[in-house]
C-alpha cells in the first residue's frame, strides 16, 4: 500500500494523521463473525446457466412461441451455478412439485472460486 500526503493548511486547524489497518484473518474470532453478520441480508444475484449460444440479430428477431434455441450443452452435462456471475459450483436440474430446481453436486474449490473472480 502506497502512502498518501496529505497538505494541510497550517491555519485551518485541522491535523493529519496516517491510518493504519490490521490484519485480516479467519481465527474464528467473535469480532469477525459479527462483520460477517452484517452482510447476510445482503441479496446479490444467483443464477443457474443450462447453456448458451450465439444468434445473429436477424435469428433473434425470428424467434416466436414455440421456437428451438438449441444451446452448447448435451441434457446430461451439469449446469453451473453463478453467484454476481462468478462460476461457484455445478449440478443437474431437477424438477421439485411443478418447479426447476437445481441439486448441487460440485462446488469448486476456494482456489477456483478465488481465480473466477480474477477473470
């Protein structure tokens, strides 16, 4: 981290001190579990990709009710799971009463979770 003059007018009255920040850690302590608190009801978008595809604008302005977008992905291949539009974790889509619903079957390791966000 870089230090950052600060010029103050000697007659303002006002002093400038330098901020120094500690260290984070995950010990467990009470302190960071309430920190963590803070952000639980904090909702961010989810989403469960099944597939994708390219269309040039004239096959998109061609598709009506009953249209076919066929998508890069075989029915038996897992679907993923994106949290802010991070890849998280995979699994199958399943049907619950009369609604899709996804059962997770892969999380990614914390190192590929790290490196998704990178990208």
């Amino acid at each position: 981290m870089s230090d950052t003059n600060i010029d103050v007018q000697e007659d303002s009255g006002l002093t400038a001190q330098k901020v120094s920040f500690g260290e984070l850690s995950s010990d467990g302590n009470p302190e960071d579990r309430q920190n963590l608190d803070l952000l639980l009801d904090v909702t961010i978008p989810v989403t469960v990709e099944v597939g994708r595809t390219q269309m040039s604008l004239d096959e998109v302005l061609d598709l009506g009710p009953g249209s076919i977008v066929p998508l890069d992905k075989k029915a038996e291949e897992p679907v993923d799971l994106r949290v802010n539009g991070k890849l998280i974790a995979r699994g199958e889509v399943v049907m619950v009463d009369d609604c899709y619903g996804l059962r997770v079957t892969q999380i990614l390791a914390p190192s590929g979770r790290i490196e998704s966000l990178r990208t």
